[in-house]
C-alpha cells in the first residue's frame, strides 16, 4: 500500500459507527498449492470497533492480550488508518475490542484475519455508496500480506484457489472459491512453540529442480478434486515438493508427525508456514482416528501440542455495521 497521502484527507469519519467483524482462521497450502491454496475453519476472532472523537486505543482479550499494543500502533488500527488515509479519509479516533482465539505465528492466517478485520472495518466506515466489494478486501488484505492464500478463504469461506495477475499498477489478486466435499473434515494438531511466517520464508530455496516442480504440478492439480469430489485422493493430493522439506530444520517435530500419519495413509501437510500441522480426513470416522493418534503422540512430546477437529467454514468473514 502507498504511504498515508500527505494532503490532508477531505472527508472525516462520523462519530459514533459501531461494527462487529467475525473473520475465520484459515489453513494455507495444503500441501503441494504454495501461496495458492487455503482453505477456512470454524476457529474465529471477533472485533468491534466504535469511532470516536479523539485517541486510538485497543482491549483485547485472548492470543496476544499480554505483547499486541494496546494504542495506535495495534496492527489492525495501523492498517485501517493507512487504508483511510490512502483513501483520502480522516478517522479522528477510534477505540478497538478483540477477542482474539486464532493462534499467532502458528499457521493459521491470524495476520491474515487481523487484514481482513481492518479491510471490513474500512468498509464499516465509509459511507454506504463506496460499495466496497470482496475482491476489494481481497486486494487490500493479500497487498498487506504479500500472498492471498490465507485471505481469500478468510474472505469468501470453503476452498479457494488463489493467483496473481500483475498489471500496470501492480499486483491484481483473484480468487476461485470451491465447496470441500461435505465429508472432509480437518483435524490440527497445534504446538505451544511459535514459528513467525517471515522466518519460515527465509528457509524457501530461490529455486526448485524441474523434475520436482513437475511432480509438484501433478500433485497440485489433484487438489481440486481430491477436497470437493474425490477424497480417496487426498493422500496423493497433498505431497508438496515446494516449501515443506525446506522448512524440516525449523519444525522438526511437525514433520515427523505428519510422515508417520502419512505412512499410515492420512493426508497430513504442514499448515500454511506452521509448525502446527492439519491432516484432511476422508470423513469424521478417519478424523475420530486421527485425533487419537496425534493425541498419543502428543502426550510423548516436551511441548503441549493442542489436537482439534475442526469443522471447514463455508461462510467467510462477516460484519455488521451500525451506523449514527
Ligand atoms: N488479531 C491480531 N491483532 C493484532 N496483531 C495480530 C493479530 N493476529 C496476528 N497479529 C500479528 O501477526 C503476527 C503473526 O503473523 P504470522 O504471519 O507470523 O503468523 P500467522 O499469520 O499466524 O501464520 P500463517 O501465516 O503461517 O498462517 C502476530 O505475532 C501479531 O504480530
Ligand atoms: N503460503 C504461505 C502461508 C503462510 O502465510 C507460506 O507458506 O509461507
């Protein structure tokens, strides 16, 4: 995003909007679709926002409430005031609650969610007729993390399918949204130990060789309908040549988890940049078993490991909006 115009903005924000955002957290890649694939789960953070007269301050209850700043330099209120400005508006003050229950830097799109908040609290705040559209926040949150894959289902719910198409004012995202088949259930194991995104994408090599980008390709185009139509590929469908060997230094323990649940037939990737990891069950009956063995082996682990099933959200990111 540009830098805050340095013209004072014309258009002031009224007093008084209240809006409550709900974002789901979302698991990126799925293996072999690097910065493409994602898909939402039913592990929310909630917001609500209320404009004021002066100062920005922040109270947030759950991950983060002891390290977020709680003033102007939240992450969500940085962003929602660098998009404004952007937009010529002046926001005179504003104060923020969160609940927050997405877990940070352990690869489930809480950057990402904190994106979408801020993009749909935008929203809430200009008037009605900017119609600022999904693929708005699509743009503006995938600009702000510099990939769309845990945007878009943030955004728009399900399975998505995201890419770029660079123009002349940059980077234009777009997104495929897809229903997962009703069966596939995700079920996560989450590590008390947290691996920020960036340091993750330090360990990604420049290049791949060709004969694995190519059967990284295959794997890739088994995604779609291994997760909407076709479960009984999802094992084949989530080997990723691209990111998740380069990442083994920084999350050793996650990658032994998921070759031996691999070995044993379940489709278990590394979740976005990790180190928790999602395993796609077939059905809720695979995802009962799952659960059980990564319990077990959690239970031999130094550090707390937390198993969840967690439902696919087919619904994205909501808000509503009261307005003086
Ligand atoms: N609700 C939030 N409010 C304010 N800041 C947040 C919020 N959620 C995340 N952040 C910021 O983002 C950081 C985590 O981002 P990071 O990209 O490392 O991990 P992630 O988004 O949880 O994982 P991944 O991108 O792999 O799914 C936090 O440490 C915090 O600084
Ligand atoms: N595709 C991203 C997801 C995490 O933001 C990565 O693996 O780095």
């Amino acid at each position: 995003m540009a830098s805050p115009a340095t013209t004072p903005p014309a258009n002031r924000v009224p007093v008084g909007i209240v809006a409550n955002i709900k974002v789901p957290a979302t698991s990126a890649n799925l293996g072999p679709g690097f910065d493409s694939a994602g898909i939402a789960v039913g592990l929310y953070d909630e917001l609500q926002i209320r404009t004021t007269e002066t100062g920005f301050s922040a109270t947030i209850d759950g991950e983060g409430q002891n390290y977020l700043p709680t003033d102007a330099r939240h992450l969500i209120i940085t962003q929602i005031r660098l998009r404004l400005d952007h937009l010529g508006w002046h926001l005179p003050g504003l104060e923020l609650h969160a609940i927050n229950r997405i877990p940070h830097s352990r690869g489930l799109g809480s950057s990402a969610a904190a994106h979408i908040a801020a993009a749909l609290a935008v929203k809430a705040l200009l008037p009605q007729d900017c119609e600022i559209a999904n693929d708005d926040l699509l743009q503006w949150a995938s600009e702000a993390e510099g990939h769309p894959d845990n945007v878009a289902p943030a955004v728009f719910g399900g399975l998505t399918f995201s890419w770029n198409e660079p123009d002349d004012h940059g980077n234009r995202y777009r997104s495929l949204q897809l229903l997962p088949h009703p069966e596939v259930t995700p079920v996560v194991a989450i590590p008390s130990k947290p691996l920020s995104t960036a340091a993750a994408r330090t360990l990604l090599p420049t290049s791949v060789p060709h004969g694995e980008a190519v059967a990284n390709a295959s794997r890739a185009a088994l995604l779609a309908p291994a997760m909407t139509t076709n479960p009984e590929l999802l094992l084949p469908a989530t080997e990723d040549w691209l990111h998740q060997k380069y990442r083994q230094p920084s999350m050793p323990e996650t990658l032994a988890h998921i070759v031996s649940m691999r070995e044993d037939g379940h489709a278990a990737v590394v979740s976005g940049a990790g180190p928790t990891l999602c395993v796609f069950a077939k059905n809720r009956a695979e995802a009962d078993v799952v659960a059980d063995k990564l319990t077990q082996r959690a239970a031999k682990s130094e550090q707390h490991w937390d198993v969840r099933i967690l439902p696919v959200a087919t619904q994205g990111a909501t808000m509503e909006v009261f307005r003086p």
